[in-house]
C-alpha cells in the first residue's frame, strides 16, 4: 500500500485514509490505484464487512489534482475522457458493486470529483464544518464521477442545476436537509461516530446489506413490478445466508444473534 491512502483494518472496518494533506487529497493516478487496490482486497477478504472512507488533514479531498493539469500554450489539448474512463468511472462502479457497505466520513471540504466520490458512498457522516463544492464549472468542466447522476437523484433537479452551476460551497448542515447525506455531527465527534456506526454496521449480516445495495440503487430506475421481482430474487439470496438461519435460531431460541457476514 502506497502512503497516498492509508487502509488499516480492525474490528471487520476496513478503514481507508485519503492521505495527501497537502493537496486537500487530490485525486493523482498513484492515489486512484492505492484506492482501488483498497477497495478491491474489501471485496474480497472475509475480516473486512465495512469501508470507512475518509480524509487526512483538513480536507476530505479535492478532487482531481489540478498540478497534473497544468498546459502551456501551444500545447496539445487534453482529452479528459480517458482519466474519467480509466480512473473515476471505474472507482463509482466498483464502490456502488462493492457487497458491503461503504460508510463516508467526509472531516472537511469535498470538491470536484471528491465530492461526488462521497455522494457515491453508502452512507454519508459529515462534521458540522465540511462542506461540498461541485467545483467543476469554476474550471470549465461539467460535474463527474457520478455527479450529475447523484445530485439530481438526491436532491432533485432544481437543487442539481444550483448547486453544478453556481459552483457555490454547500455548508453540511444544508448537505444533509437536501438529502444528499445521512448527517451532520460535530467535528470532533466525527472520527468517534463513524468508527462506532462501521463497527455496528460490520457486526450485522453483511450478505443482506450488500444485497440491500443491490436493490435500493435499482430502485430509482425500475418500475414497482421490476422492483417486485428483483426483491424475490435477492430475499431468495438472503434466505441462503448463514446470517438467515442463524437470525431466526437466535429469535426463537430468545437470545442475541451471533453474525458471520455469509
Ligand atoms: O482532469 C480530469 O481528469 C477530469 C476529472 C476531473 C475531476 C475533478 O475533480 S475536476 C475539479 C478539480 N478540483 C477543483 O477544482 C477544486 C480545486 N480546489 C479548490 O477550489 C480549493 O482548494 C477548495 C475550495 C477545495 C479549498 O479551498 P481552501 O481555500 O480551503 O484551500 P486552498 O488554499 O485552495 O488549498 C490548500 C492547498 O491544496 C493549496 O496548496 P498550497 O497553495 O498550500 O501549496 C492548493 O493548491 C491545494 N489544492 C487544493 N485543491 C487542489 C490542490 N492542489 C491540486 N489540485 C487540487 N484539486
């Protein structure tokens, strides 16, 4: 593991560190590999049932380090298709597929792509002095990684056009009366509650709260008949678990159930 992300694993939570301060975590290509490298042991390793997603210093990140971007006049223009194809596009795939819940701790300002990788998490804490930033058409881009996507499906597309337009920074407070995160907690409880919600989430059965990924995220473009069918089919997946049977033993045998996430 590279030092631009920091991943230590404890107590079934994965926690993994945005770590270069200096430039509020902007994203490079050494960054978005550690990252995916990171993600992808989540997928598959048994100790790990829930990510924690944060950043170092005072920033969460800022999306795309704009040092890589720099051009001279003369110089040929750049096609960002091919970063947003081969880094940012596969990142929010690979954290929406991911089979376990991706919890977001965001400590301070997400801008740009930052902010969307957030939005791309499962659940959203952020301390009361974050804030988000669709930064993009400060810099003549359009909103990426999802953002486009993610906003006007939150918060809805009078809220999306404001805040990709204006580009103006989005207190937390007003993150979470939009509905594009869970909550707002004190700074300095920050650290303290989102490790104590990845602990709890990590202890529950992981096989449904993957499975429960699947069908929420389906949910906003499917009709109730398909939503219906992929409900069967995924319960039916549930019902398979391990986590099942054990649930309904402890039920009925009057005692606290004993979660292996399978
Ligand atoms: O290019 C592609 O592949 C396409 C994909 C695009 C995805 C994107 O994310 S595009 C959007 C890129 N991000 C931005 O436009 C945000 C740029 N940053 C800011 O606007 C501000 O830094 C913030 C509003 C986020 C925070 O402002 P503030 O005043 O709290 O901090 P600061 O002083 O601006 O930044 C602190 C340091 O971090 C500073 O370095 P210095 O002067 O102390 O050495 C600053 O340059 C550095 N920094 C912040 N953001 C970036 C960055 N360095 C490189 N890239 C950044 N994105």
């Amino acid at each position: 593991m590279t030092n631009s992300i920091l991943a230590v694993v404890a107590d079934g939570v994965q926690t993994i560190t945005l770590n270069r301060p200096d430039k509020l975590n902007a994203f490079n290509p050494e960054m978005h590999a550690a990252l995916r490298a990171a993600l992808n042991e989540a997928v598959h390793s048994e100790d790990i049932r829930c990510v924690l997603l944060t950043g170092a210093g005072r920033g969460f990140c800022a999306g795309q380090d704009l040092s890589e971007r720099e051009m001279k006049a003369g110089d040929a223009p750049r096609d960002l298709s091919t970063t947003i194809e081969a880094y940012y596009n596969p990142l929010v795939k690979a954290m929406r597929a991911l089979p376990k819940p991706i919890v977001c701790a965001v400590n301070g300002v997400a801008a740009g792509a930052g902010a969307n990788i957030a939005l791309a998490c499962d659940i959203v804490l952020a301390a009361r002095s974050a804030s988000f930033l669709q930064a993009f058409a400060r810099i003549g881009l359009i909103p990426d990684s999802g953002g486009t996507w993610f906003l006007p499906h939150l918060a809805g597309t009078a809220r999306a056009m404001g805040l990709a337009m204006l580009a103006e920074k989005l207190p937390a407070e007003d993150a979470a009366r939009m509905g594009l995160i869970w909550k707002v907690v004190e700074d300095a409880e920050l650290a303290h509650e989102a490790g104590a919600l990845c602990r709890q989430l990590a202890a529950q059965p992981t096989v449904a709260l993957g499975l429960m990924k699947q069908a929420i995220y389906a949910a906003v473009n499917n009709t109730l008949e398909e939503q219906l069918a992929l409900e069967a089919k995924l319960q039916r997946e549930a019902g398979w678990s391990d986590d099942y049977r054990e649930a309904v033993a402890a039920f009925l045998e009057k005692r606290k159930p004993r979660f292996k996430g399978r």
